[in-house]
C-alpha cells in the first residue's frame, strides 16, 4: 500500500523524471512571467513549491539559498526574479500564490485556471 502519498502530484502515464522535470519546467515559467495558464492538476502540484521556495529565499542566508533555488530552477533569470519578488514578500510566512478558475478546454474538457504570484 502507498500511504501518505500526495493526490495532485501524480499524473498520468508519467514516470518520476517526468514529473519531476514538468513541476521545474512550470516553477521556472511562473517565476519568470509571474503567472500561468495551466490545468488545475499541475497549478496544485506547485503551489507548495512555491511557497518553500519563497520561504527559502527569505529565511536563509543569500548563498546557500542560491544553491538551494538553483537545484529546482532551470535558469539564472528565474532565480533572479524570485529574489527580487521575495523580498517584497518578506513579511509573509505562505499564501504567495493564487489559483483562480477561467474555463474548461476544448479538447479534452480539463480545467483551465491561472496560478498567479500575489504581491504585497
């Protein structure tokens, strides 16, 4: 039996790696662009990693938290961007996103929202 596991992580037909490397793929573009259009599933599969990441940045010291931040984005230019946006976020503890609904797709009918950064 798998215990404890967490049910907006998994996804279907996806291997570990993949998983893995799509949660990246979506944290380095929320960062960037500081909001995206994704299906509900994965927009919940980051929210908590957004909030480690914020807290991270926050609670540790500049070198170590870009060690650590480096590891789970893909680019220079998003970690950048997280730095600057977290220190605006300095006095919170969690709550940096918000997911909010827009539509179902056309194609297969899944639930469109946009995960978007909230500023202080």
């Amino acid at each position: 039996m798998r215990h404890r596991m967490k049910k907006f992580g998994h996804f279907k037909k996806k291997d570990r790696d993949h998983r893995d490397s799509m949660i990246r793929n979506l944290l380095t573009s929320f960062f960037l662009h500081g909001s995206i259009v994704t299906t509900e599933k994965r927009a919940l599969a980051i929210t908590g990693m957004v909030d480690k990441l914020v807290n991270l940045v926050n609670e540790k010291d500049k070198l170590n938290a870009i060690r650590e931040v480096g590891a789970v984005l893909f680019t220079k230019e998003s970690s950048a961007v997280l730095f600057e946006r977290a220190a605006k976020l300095k006095d919170k503890k969690s709550g940096f996103s918000r997911i909010t609904p827009i539509k179902y797709r056309d194609g297969d009918s899944a639930k469109l929202v946009k995960i978007e950064l909230i500023e202080a």
